[in-house]
C-alpha cells in the first residue's frame, strides 16, 4: 500500500494531514517533456522507477539499496500458481542478470528498460493484487515511453555527496502505514519521483 493509498482510505488522518502540511502553490507552464504513447501510464510509472534506480546505482556506486525488489515480494502472492510463478521467477532472475551487466557498458540497453516493465507488472501484483494477465507482455510503445523518460533525467541533480539511498523504507513507520517506501534519499532529501500528464499538485 502506498501513503497516499492509506490517506484515501482513512479520512481522520487525511484531515489531519490537510491541517497539518499545506499544500504549495504550484505557478508553473511548461510543456510534456515526454508526451506518453501508450494509456499504461501507470506500468510505465513504476517502471521508471527502476530504471531511474538502476540507472542512480550506477552514478553513485556506493548508494545503499534495499535487499529485495517490491517485484520480488510479489512472488509469494503467486505461488499457487506454478505457472505464473515461474514466468515471475524468470523475470526477476532475468533482471538481475541485466543489471550486473549495466555497469561494464553504462548504457541503457532496450532489454534492461524491458526487464523494467516487466518488474513493475509484478509490483502491481504485490501493491494491488491485480495484473496476473499481463505479466510477461511487452509493447513497443511503453519502451518508448521509458526511452523518452529517461532521457529527460539530469543526472547532475541525483549525483549524491555523501548518501544515496534507493526505495528506503522507514521501518516500524511504514508499517503503520501499510509498508509505504520512498523512491529516494540523496544526501538529507527525501525524493518522490511521480510521471504525470499534468503539472500540478492533487
């Protein structure tokens, strides 16, 4: 579950949270950087997320990641089903071979943007207990959605100087809050990363 998830489904706490966190204002034109192709706006959320870890791992060698993927977890929501199973196994097996890959080329292959979606199909598993279907299926369009969002990503502003953490969670913190995590910590900043359509705070 995410936090905003658990705002959405309890009332007091998202009052609560009104009062205490203003929202700011938000006084900004610009145009899509990365207009998107497909309508898995979602997926490919998520799977940027991935990329973009995989690509701040490799910019800041030493950066602390937690031990499993939220993909991972998802395995054990489908193991009453071999066959399923074995198509996550498979995926996550096939990653992580990637990724040991990344750093002796540095570039961003089109199988590791793959591996990418296909990871984030099995987060939303594990998040939503949904998606069993589409596990395994790859379209062309959502690979140009990450090649384009990718590239928009100025590294300079992710190059940490003394900490990088990727997709911490805050221990007994995101428990009570349904196992919520964070995308980032560069140095003393906390950093969500969140692909939308429109630019503005909801």
């Amino acid at each position: 579950m995410s936090l905003t998830s658990f705002l959405r489904k309890n009332a007091d706490v998202r009052e609560r949270f009104r009062k205490e966190f203003k929202k700011p204002r938000l006084n900004v034109q610009k145009e899509l950087l990365a207009p998107p192709m497909s309508t898995r706006y979602a997926m490919v959320g998520t799977a940027f997320d991935y990329l973009l870890r995989f690509q701040l791992h490799f910019l800041n060698p030493n950066a602390i990641e937690r031990g499993d993927w939220v993909a991972e977890s998802a395995l054990d929501r489908i193991r009453d089903n071999p066959e399923l199973l074995a198509k996550g196994q498979a995926i996550v097996s096939q990653a992580r071979e990637r990724l040991r890959a990344y750093p002796n080329t540095g570039q961003m292959s089109e199988e590791l943007m793959a591996s990418s979606l296909l990871l984030a199909q099995l987060d939303v598993i594990f998040r939503a207990g949904t998606g069993h279907k589409y596990i395994g299926m790859v379209h062309a369009e959502d690979l140009q959605d990450l090649r384009n969002l990718i590239s928009c990503v100025d590294l300079d502003a992710f190059k940490a100087k003394e900490r990088c953490l990727l997709n911490p969670t805050f221990g007994n913190a995101s428990i009570l809050v349904g196992g919520a995590d964070a995308d980032l910590v560069i140095d003393d900043t906390i950093v969500e990363v969140k692909t939308t359509k429109k630019l503005q705070l909801i």
